[in-house]
C-alpha cells in the first residue's frame, strides 16, 4: 500500500523513510537536550573550578558536539509544529478539536512510526476513525494533514530533504490520510 514498485525499489524507499524519519526524530531530540541545557546553563554558570560542559552556554555545546550551530537548529517541538502547518491549511479544526494537541501529535508519530517500521497500521486507522468520527472531518482535512505531516518531516529534514524524498514523504503521508479517511468512512457508516 505504501510502496508501490518493484523489489528493490520497495527496499529503498523503506529505508529512505526509515532513516529520514530517524533523523527527524534526532532533530527532537537534540532540540529537547539544547532547551535543557539552555536552562541549566542560565541557572549555573559557572562551577566553582570555572564553566563546565553542562555550564557554557548552548551555543558552545552545540559547537563543540554537532555540525548544527544555532541558527540549523529547529527548537519548536515536532507536534507544535505540525499543529501550526495542519492549521494553516485547516483553520476550521482549531475549533474541532482540543487545545491540548499532544494527544493529536501521539497519533501522528505512532502511524508514522509504525510505517517506518512496516507495521501493519490497519488497527491504527480503526482507532483513529473511532475516536474522531465526531468532528465531522472532509476530505479537505485530511489532505491537510497529509501536507501538514510532509511539511513538517521536510522542515525538521532541512538541507537533507531531497526531491526524491519529500515525494516518497509526500506519496506517504497520502496513503496514511487515505487510509484512515477510508476507515472514517465506514466508522461512520456504522
């Protein structure tokens, strides 16, 4: 369903999306660890034998252990990000659904977790449709989402996302849109 071509392209494209997707992942991470020292250093700055590693500033840490440097890095958490580009294309859902976004943000990164680790997300879908058969949802939203989710994977991918890449993204991100707008399809046919 997600990769449509022969064998060995089939094995590419799921590595692409493997890797990618890690790295996104990563960029989250590493976001996380230089908030957390960004506030560490404020509170500490020096040690009593002078600036340790945890005390210098964010901007030297990353120097000295990364070939980010500030400016490279994408600080926003993953799903605020996600949330922003979905509701740029979708305005309406603002009102649909909850001011609390992670539960939207631990739906987005279990599929495509699940995708980059050829599990079978067919539950996923029936789940999703379950619980969100009452927004009221077009199919506008869903594309919405679907470019929403490759706009975010490409921002969090920066120079790293290539043509080919963001179209393998772009091509799955509609096949999980479709997927679960099928499956809200006949949950609402129930």
């Amino acid at each position: 369903m997600f990769f449509r071509r022969n064998k060995k392209t089939l094995k590419y494209r799921r590595e692409l999306m493997r890797l990618s997707w890690s790295v996104v992942v990563d960029v989250q991470e590493f976001a996380k660890y230089i908030q957390e020292s960004e506030a560490q250093s404020r509170a500490s700055a020096f040690s009593l034998n002078g600036p340790t590693e945890t005390s210098l500033p964010a901007e030297k840490i990353v120097k000295r252990n990364s070939f980010l440097t500030p400016k490279d890095i994408v600080v926003i958490p993953f799903h605020t990000d996600f949330e922003n580009k979905l509701l740029n294309y979708c305005p309406d859902l603002k009102e649909k659904f909850p001011t609390n976004f992670s539960l939207v943000s631990k739906m987005l990164l279990t599929f495509v977790s699940a995708i980059c680790e050829e599990k079978d997300v067919i539950d996923l879908a029936k789940s999703f449709a379950k619980s969100h058969r009452k927004y009221s949802l077009t199919e506008e939203h869903f594309q919405g989402f679907s470019s929403a989710l490759c706009d975010s994977v490409k921002a969090r991918l920066g120079i790293f996302a290539t043509i080919e890449l963001v179209n393998i993204w772009r091509e799955t991100a509609k096949d999980v849109a479709d997927m679960m707008q099928k499956e809200l399809k006949k949950a609402n046919k129930r």
